[in-house]
C-alpha cells in the first residue's frame, strides 16, 4: 500500500494515468470504507496482490526478491485495482446474493430449531 502512495501521485501528474493514480490513492487513504462498502472486491484485491508478492519474494529470494515483489505486486495492485473498478457492480450484486443467501438459511435454521422445541 505504501507503493500505492508513492506511485499514485506519480501517475496523476499525466492525463492518461491521471484516473489510475487516482483509484491507486483512494484505495489507501479509504480503506476502511472501501472494506465495508465493497468487502468482495477488497477481498479479491488484497488476496491475489498478497499471492503475487509472496510468490515472487519466494520465488527470487534476497534483496533482489524484496524489490522484484514490490514492483511486481505494484503492477499487479494496479491491475486489479482497475478490473476492481470494472467489476465494482457484479461484485457487489454478487456480495449481496451471498449475505442474502446467508441470512436466509440462517432465519430458516432459527425457525426449524423454535418448531423442534
């Protein structure tokens, strides 16, 4: 996320990255709300850019494996975050399908157990 904060302002400075360096900077500075609002998308984010970092930090090793994986789950952080951006909507449809779904078999787990007792 540092990198985000870094790289963010860099990228607005041009009109054909101004958008990106923008999404890259709101994603850090509102997290927390990016969390509540858009807890799918988050998730997918941080998981994959996690995988990529950790792979390509085990994968070369050393210094040289701290800097490849920064770089690397940069542009892969960049990457998702604007097919994030893409998805924003069937994520979140999907999110409430889910927690629908969820709340659902739950009340009807509570109902079944109040007409067994």
């Amino acid at each position: 996320s540092l990198s985000y904060v870094i790289c963010g302002p860099v990228l607005q400075k041009t009109p054909l990255t101004n958008r990106l360096g923008h999404l890259l900077v709101e994603r850090v500075l509102n997290a927390r709300q990016n969390w509540e609002m858009d807890t799918l998308r988050s998730f997918c984010e941080v998981s994959i850019w996690l995988l990529v970092v950790w792979s390509t930090y085990v994968g070369t090793g050393g210094c040289f494996g701290l800097i490849a994986a920064l770089t690397l789950g940069t542009a892969a952080g960049a990457a998702l975050v604007v097919l994030g951006e893409l998805l924003q909507q069937p994520l979140r449809n999907l999110e409430r399908a889910l927690k629908e779904s969820s709340t659902g078999r739950h009340m009807k787990g509570r109902l079944e157990e109040e007409t067994f007792v």
